[in-house]
C-alpha cells in the first residue's frame, strides 16, 4: 500500500468460486452457521483487521459478526476483534495516510493463518491493543455479550503513550451458554 492508497478486502480477493479453488467452510449468516463456498474466508479478514490495528492505517470499512457463535476456549484475540466479510456487501478497508508504504504478507502453516505488515522505514510509534469493560448481559431472556477495543500509541524511543482511542464498541448475542448476569435497565 502506497500513501494514499486504499486496501479491499474484495478487490484483492474477488468472488470465492469453486471455479477458484474454494471448498465448503462456515458462514455465519442471519444469526446462524451454516456452510457454503468460501466459508471461513473471515478469519483472513480477522488477521487482516487485527494486523491493521498495530500501524497507523486507517480502517475506512469494517463490520462485526452479529453473533459471537462459540466461547473463548483458544481463542487468542478479544472477542469482536475480528471483521466480518460478505462478498460485494460487506468489505474490510483501510487507508494509508502516511507517507510511508506498506507490504502485507499471509501465509499457511500447517495449523495457523499467520501474517505481518511491513513498512519501507521504522516506525517512530507502536501500537497496543487492549479489551476493557468485558461482560456477559443477559436480556428479554437472550445471552448478550458486550466490551470494548482499545488502542494506546506509544512513542518507541521515550516509552510514552501518545494517544489512547477507543476503536469498537461490541454488543452482540452470544449463542451459547454463559454465566449468569444481571437484567440489564
């Protein structure tokens, strides 16, 4: 990405096709799982989304899941952390408005998706992500879950923090069970 440009999740993918090499995975569509052509093809723009978060990109489109389907066991990254995609609907974008150009790199190993962006020069700042005010609600007798995404700026040669934003603010329905919490006013 060159400054200035901006980063499709679909205009770098295209449709997900047979034709293509796209098997049958999960979809989370309408409140349910389901499979079909391309399903999974999320858990690219979650990396895709995470990894935006630690540079100075600026993220333009992104949705959430309307549901958090499973719980946490080896989960790695905070709950709604991640992008949901949904071909020429729901895109993941983001925009670089530095003057510095960006390299993603993605690639399989044989248990992870794993990535990393690079920049042409060092970066002067880092950037941290954290998760405050995690709670399960329940409400109208449905489980809900609800947090928020934060990220802090750090100056990398004097330690100190620039900048803390809050990026998301997720309330979703959780669609198994979950400790029990208080009604919610």
């Amino acid at each position: 990405m060159k400054p200035g440009e901006t980063f499709s999740f679909w205009q770098l993918v295209g449709k997900t096709t047979e034709a293509k090499g796209y098997i049958e995975g999960m979809q989370l569509a309408m409140g349910e799982v389901k499979t079909g052509i391309g399903g999974g093809i999320c858990q690219l723009a979650n990396l895709l989304y995470w990894m935006a978060l630690h540079t100075p990109l600026i993220v333009t489109e992104r949705h959430h899941h309307s549901f958090d389907p499973f719980p946490d066991s080896g989960r790695t990254l905070p709950f709604g952390s991640g992008a949901s995609v949904f071909y020429n609907y729901i895109d993941l974008r983001f925009y670089n408005p530095t003057s510095h150009s960006f390299q993603i790199k993605v690639w399989v190993t044989n248990k992870h998706l794993k990535g990393a962006i690079f920049a042409n020069e060092e970066m002067s700042c880092s950037y941290h992500i954290e998760e405050k005010d995690h709670q399960f609600l329940k409400r109208d007798g449905k489980n809900y879950r609800q947090n928020e995404i934060w990220r802090k700026t750090i100056d990398k040669i004097t330690g100190q923090m620039l900048k803390e934003e809050l990026l998301i603010k997720n309330f979703s329905e959780v669609k198994y069970p979950v400790p029990l919490s208080p009604e919610l006013p």
